[in-house]
C-alpha cells in the first residue's frame, strides 16, 4: 500500500511537530505504509507570524478543495484548544472522518484492547495510558502525559506535556490542560475549561472557567 499524501492545518511550531510525529509513525511502520509530507495550509497566510513555516504553507484552507488530487489525509497541527476546537468543527464538514487518521507516536504505551481512540487523535512521544481510555476525535496529547484508568479526553481537547490526568477524570471538549498540571481522580474538567501550568486539580472545573495553583482554584482578575 502506497504512503499517503498528508497536509497539515497551521503552520506554526506545533504544527513541525506534528509533521515530525508522521514521519515517526512512517518510520515505525513497513516501507510501503505511512505518510509523505505535502505542505502546510492556513486559515489566511497574510496573518503568518515569526514562527510559522511560510515556505512550505500551500495556501489557506480553500487550497484543499482546489487541489483534492494533490492530497489524501490531513492532520490538525493546532496545538491551542479554543481554535483546534472551531478548526476541527469546519473542516470535519468539508472533509469526513475518513480524512483524519488517529497519529500515536511508537513509543506510547497503553492497552490497544481497551482503549479508543477516535479520528484526527495525536499522541505523541513519551505519552503513557492504562486501560479502559476514551480519546474522543481531534484530541491532542502532548509529549510524556500520563493518563489513568477509565478517563476521558474530549474533542479537540489539549493536553500539554508532563500533565498526570489520574484514574476516572473527564476532560471536556475544547479544554486546555497546562505543562506540568495534575487532575485528581474521578474529577471532571468541563468543556472549554483552562487548567493553568502546574496546578493540581481536586474538585471540579465548571465549563469555561480559569483554574490556576495548588490546589486549583479560579482565576481572578483584576
């Protein structure tokens, strides 16, 4: 079976690395299976920033439907959740399910037998699970997160790297998970939440709400 012509959505530093994530699956895989490399594409490449990648970005997300030949799978290279949430729900329309392959980096450990993992999933290196894990579409999992018994990581949610999610905990869709966070067991996070860098969540995260420190609590601003 041929590789498969893969583009990725964003062009920023996440998005390298999701395209180095592929070329570790590529590479852990037989010669004829995997992925090559297509280019970048962007919702509006006028508004690149210092640390995107505009020599490979193809055009804006209008490129996909004008050069369908030229492709075969994508990948969600937005590593934010708020945007990775409302991106997903676009292109999911345009393009099905079947465009989005889960990519999990050869080193994650976790019980393949009973866990999950829906469409446009990244885990990436170092990510260790247990059993019984719920990865709903476009989740994200960054480098070296540890994840317990029976949790849940909702749509697009992000979790970035060295976050400890314990046994039974409920991510909300669109939830941002800080480097370095812990989430106590059995405790939901709702959708569209914020857990700051280093915090250490004991009671639940209503929806949309701020939570920062040890223990976590919400954010005040003045």
């Amino acid at each position: 079976m041929p590789h498969k012509r893969m583009v990725i959505v964003g062009a920023g530093g996440f998005a390298r690395e999701v395209r180095w994530l592929a070329q570790e699956v590529t590479a852990a895989r037989s010669p004829a299976e995997g992925y090559d490399f297509v280019g970048y594409v962007v919702s509006d490449p006028a508004q690149a920033g210092p640390h995107d990648s505009p020599r490979e970005t193809l055009g804006d997300l209008g490129w996909l439907a004008a050069h369908p030949d030229a492709w075969d799978v994508l990948a969600l290279g937005i590593g934010n959740a708020a945007p990775r949430l409302k991106v997903a729900g676009e292109l999911e329309q345009a393009w099905g399910p079947e465009c989005w392959p889960a990519l999990v980096h050869p080193s994650v450990k976790l019980d393949a037998q009973s866990c999950r993992l829906g469409h446009g999933v990244l885990l990436c290196a170092g990510v260790i699970g247990t059993v019984n894990l719920v990865f709903e579409p476009f989740a994200m999992v960054n480098l070296a997160v540890t994840i317990g018994h029976e949790s849940v990581i909702g749509r697009a949610a992000c979790l970035n790297p060295t976050v400890n999610i314990s046994g039974g905990v409920t991510i909300g869709a669109g939830t941002l998970v800080g480097t370095g966070a812990q989430v106590l067991q059995y405790v939901e996070v709702g959708p569209g939440a914020t857990v700051g860098a280093g915090a250490v969540v004991a009671k639940p995260v209503p929806a949309g709400v701020t939570v920062v420190g040890v223990p976590a609590k919400p954010l005040v601003r003045p």
